[in-house]
C-alpha cells in the first residue's frame, strides 16, 4: 500500500504568485515611475528622440520574440507576449507623432497630470460556479493596456482568474505627465486562457522530452484576445470611483476562450493641473483704490492657481508669507483696462487698481491674465475641485510579501508596545 500511495502521487500545484512574477512586477512599476518623471522633466520630443524610441521598442520586439521560443513556463511567456503588445502599441504611437505637424509646445503650467487608479473589473459566473464552486473549470489570466497620446503602460498581469473570483482588481496606479485637457485615456483589456492539467507527469520523461524538445514557433505562442475597451478623458475625472461602459471587441470564435465580463469598469480618474502651482508670470506691480490716494508700490505679484497673488515684497514671498491679497480669475471676472493700469473686477471682492511702470508691461500682465482665464476654463471642474493624484505606488498584492509584511509588523508593534513611557520612566528611576 505504501508503494502504490507513493505512485500515484498528486500533481504539484504551481504558486499562483511566483518569485519571477513578483520581481518582474517590481521592475515594471519601477519603469513606469521613471518613464513619467521624465516625461513631466521632459519639455518636448524631438524628431530624433521619437526615432529613437521607435528603435527601442524595434530592439524590445525581437527580443520577446526570441524569449517567446525558449520559456517553457507559462507565465513567462504571457509576460513575453506582453510586452510584444506593450512595444507594438508604443512604436504605433510613435508613428503618429511623426506625423503630426511640428508646431511650438504650449507652456508647462497649461498642462497637467492625469492618474489612474482602483481599476475593477466585475465578472459574469453562472450561480452554480460562484457559489457552489462547481461548474466551469476554465482558468485565466488577465492584463490591461493604457494609453494616451506617446504614454503607454501595462498593468500586473492577475493570474488565475476562475470561477472564484467575481471581480478583477489591478492594484497599479499609473499617471500621465505633461497632458492638455484635450487628453484621452485608452483601457484596452486582454485575456489568455491558462492550459490546466491534471494528470501526474513522469518526471523522467518530462526530463527526457525537455532535452529532446525542438524550439516553439510563433504558432504555438499565447493567444491573448482583447475582451472591450474604455476610453476616459476630462469629463469622467472625479476624486471618487466611477463606473464606465466597456465597448466588447469579442467576435463569435473567441467567446469560449475569455471570461465573460459584466459591462462595466470602474476606476478613478484624478486631474491635477500644472496651473494650481506653477505661475505663468511673475514681476512687480503698484496697488492703489478708487477715490484714495493710498498707493503700496512695488509690490511682488504672481499669476498662479487661477488668482493674481501680491505680496509688499519680495523678501516675504521668499519667506513663506501669506499674499496680503489675492484676486479671483475665472470667466465671471471683468477686465478694466485705463491707460497704464488695469482692474479686476469678481463680485463680492474689493475693487483695486494695479498701476504698472509703462504700457508695454501692462499689456504684458493682461494677455496674461485673458490666458489664466482661458485656462481656468479649458480644465472645467478640474480647475474648481482638487483631486487626488497618485503617483505609481511600489507596493503590490502579493500573498508571500504581504505575508512577511505582516510578521515583521507584529514583531515591531510587540516591542513598541513594551518599550512604554511608564517603561521608560520606571527604568530611568531605578
């Protein structure tokens, strides 16, 4: 009986996280973190630095196709199929940033910073395979592919899905630098069927065959099937989670071989313009009222935030200082303009007149201030409401880390509790 328990032994299960999974992940949140930091550093892309990159995600392709004919593990070359997708997508990008007309780049505080966060995903299950875990037995892997404009990124890739699992989650947070409020942002969603088998293998004849074993070809690469696609652009931010529609891209042959999705995606979308802390202008300028003749001059001003700023010097701004005034821009506001000065005028605010030093710096200071408006009114509610805009985080759901996380925390939280204050005090006493 002992000889044929150790026979018949049960296949070994694979992790559902592995260690190459986990670096790997760890590597590509690290990439998107530098990719977007220099993209926001970044002024504007040259001709040559854009053939450069087409260059880059060239060398990219063929290397997954060269790894795609050695993996034997699968998720390897999920991963590797990944990135040939991730490196098309970019180098068809930058295709059609060679085509656009050269034209000057607008200023950096009309921009802004698009992140994108808490992607769900719900999935459809008959009763039976939800609840009584009893049914389908098929198995998936899943990846999301983002884009806007030149900024492509890929999600983790979340692996298996079945009949337990009722919605997907994406823990990445991916942001977008340098964007107009024009900016679209493109989910496109993958799935690969996982090969699942249950039947014992002869480890000396898997060993022989994997000796004897030719090189895969591209036809027996993983086939992954785009499920649908969810484009977001400045109407759909919102500091909470939102529920958007997905466009099914599935034809009839490929049903079978993908989950069945509910429709929806929910996710947060978080705008932060550039113009709520970068200034547009800066200079001097001389406050005085109507019917007074009080007069601070040389006062510092800025253009920022959708608001002109004064300070009496420029030694207080340095400092930290508060603004002693500040006057709203928005649509509403109305410009007096009187020879070398000129007036904002917003309801229920103070009316002054900012006096400048020659005509040329006035109209120097109101083209400025039509374009803070103009702005202000680009961004929509963006402009009126702060979002939340989170950077690309470094931490990921994983069952080992998380778990080694958690012991290490109880160990610290253990010896902080008994190194109290009445501890301390005890001890410095004896």
């Amino acid at each position: 009986m002992n000889t044929l328990r150790r026979s018949f032994k049960k296949p070994k299960r694979e992790e559902p996280y592995s260690e190459f999974q986990e670096e790997f992940t760890r590597f590509q949140i690290l990439n998107r973190k530098r990719e977007s930091i220099r993209v926001k550093n970044t002024d504007t892309l040259g001709r040559e630095d854009v053939l450069r990159k087409i260059e880059k995600e060239r060398s990219l392709m063929a290397g997954a196709n060269k790894l795609l004919q050695v993996c034997q593990n699968q998720v390897q070359r999920i991963e590797a199929s990944k990135t040939l997708i991730l490196s098309r997508t970019r180098e068809k990008a930058y295709q059609q940033e060679l085509k656009l007309p050269t034209s000057r780049p607008p200023p950096k505080w009309k921009l802004g910073e698009v992140s994108l966060s808490d992607i769900r995903i719900p999935l459809v299950w008959k009763p039976d395979d939800l609840l009584n875990n009893k049914g389908d037995s098929r198995k998936f892997a899943l990846f999301a592919l983002v884009s806007c404009g030149t900024q492509v990124y890929d999600t983790s890739l979340v692996s298996p899905v079945d009949r337990q699992v009722a919605d997907i989650s994406f823990p990445d947070i991916l942001t977008f630098s340098a964007l107009s409020p024009s900016f679209k942002v493109l989910i496109q969603i993958y799935s690969y069927k996982l090969e699942t088998s249950t039947r014992p293998k002869n480890n000396l004849l898997s060993f022989i065959q994997s000796k004897i074993r030719k090189p895969k070809s591209n036809k027996n690469d993983p086939e992954l099937v785009s499920l649908g696609s969810c484009s977001l652009d400045l109407s759909d931010a919102s500091s909470a989670i939102q529920c958007f529609q997905i466009e099914s891209e599935l034809s009839g042959d490929t049903v079978d071989m993908v989950p069945i999705l509910f429709g929806k995606l929910c996710c947060r979308l978080g705008v932060h313009p550039y113009g709520t802390e970068r200034p547009s202008l800066t200079g001097t300028l001389s406050v005085s009222w109507p019917e007074s003749e009080i007069i601070i001059a040389d006062c510092y001003a800025e253009l920022v935030d959708w608001k002109l700023k004064l300070w009496t010097t420029y030694v207080e701004y340095k400092s930290g200082f508060l603004p002693w005034k500040e006057v709203r821009l928005d649509p509403c506001s109305q410009i007096r303009d009187d020879q070398d000065k000129f007036c904002i005028e917003n309801w229920n605010e103070e009316h002054a007149d900012f006096v400048c030093e020659s005509r040329t710096e006035k109209e120097t200071w109101l083209e400025a201030i039509y374009e803070q408006i103009e702005n202000y009114d680009d961004w929509k509610e963006a402009a009126v409401k702060r979002m939340d805009v989170l950077g690309p985080n470094e931490e990921f759901s994983n069952h080992r880390s998380r778990k080694l996380l958690k012991r290490s925390n109880s160990k610290l939280l253990s010896v902080y509790n008994n190194i109290s204050s009445l501890n301390i005090k005890l001890s410095s006493i004896l």
